[in-house]
C-alpha cells in the first residue's frame, strides 16, 4: 500500500511530470500535471513494451533465419562446379552474419528498452510516482508517439 505524498513529494512529482511532459513535446505549464502526464506515461510504457516485446521477437527470427541460412549453404549439395561451390561456401555465411549482426543490434536496442518500461510499470504499481518518472525521463527515449 503506498503512503501518502508529502508536500514536498508532491511538488518534486509535479516537477518531474512537467519535466517528462516538456521531454516528449508537451506543454510543461499546465494547471495539473500528474493528472496529464501519468495516463500518458502509462500509455507510452505499454507501447513501448510492446513494441521492445515484438522488435526482439523478431531478432530471433532474424538470428534463427541467420543460422538456417549458413548451416544450409553447408549442408547443400552443390552442383554446377566449384565457381557455385566457392559461391555458397562464401557468401551464404557473408549474408547470414550480415543478418546475425542486424539482429544483433536491434536486441541491443530493444532489450534495455524493454527493461526500463517494465521498471516503469513496476515502480507504477507500487505508487512510486516520481520514480517512475525519473526513469521515463532519464532512461526510456521519446517515441514521437504519444
């Protein structure tokens, strides 16, 4: 159960609010900004789970495509001389590193991302609103989609 905010809570969280609300486009300089900031905070965290939950998704089936790619190059039976030999020897395992490295980096993208809105979600759930916001500010970059 969380405590009730203090004064001095209270205003550090609206100043939060205002700074989450500035840091995604919004006016800051409104009459209540908890009462704006935090359905929209929630609404980015979803989002933001589950675009992060689809984007590693789908660099494991970029990483699983990747490996079938190079193991079936491989395992092929070549025909047609050693210029298709050379071919798939070379540029099959070329292709799947090329896409193992782009999985690569969207995993490194998503999976903090993804982290840091369930930390979000968390520190929601528990009342700790100026927590929350702190992270939304510091570490979960805008989307442009609010």
């Amino acid at each position: 159960m969380p405590r009730p905010m203090s004064r001095k809570d209270s205003a550090q969280a609206e100043l939060l609010a205002r700074r989450y609300l500035a840091s995604r486009g919004a006016a800051p300089m409104v009459d209540d900004p908890l009462r704006i900031a935090l359905p929209r905070l929630r609404q980015e965290v979803t989002a933001a789970c589950r675009l992060a939950r689809l984007d590693l998704t789908l660099a494991v089936g970029l990483t699983i495509a990747a490996l079938t790619v190079v193991v079936t190059a491989w395992l092929a039976p070549v025909h047609g001389g050693i210029l298709v030999a050379l071919l798939h020897l070379h540029l099959a395992p070329l292709v799947g590193l090329g896409v193992a490295i782009w999985a690569a980096i969207v995993m490194e993208r998503s999976g903090p991302r993804l982290l840091t809105a369930r930390r979000i979600a968390q520190a929601l759930r528990a009342g700790s609103v100026m927590e929350a916001f702190d992270l939304a500010v510091t570490r979960l970059p805008a989307t442009g989609a609010a």
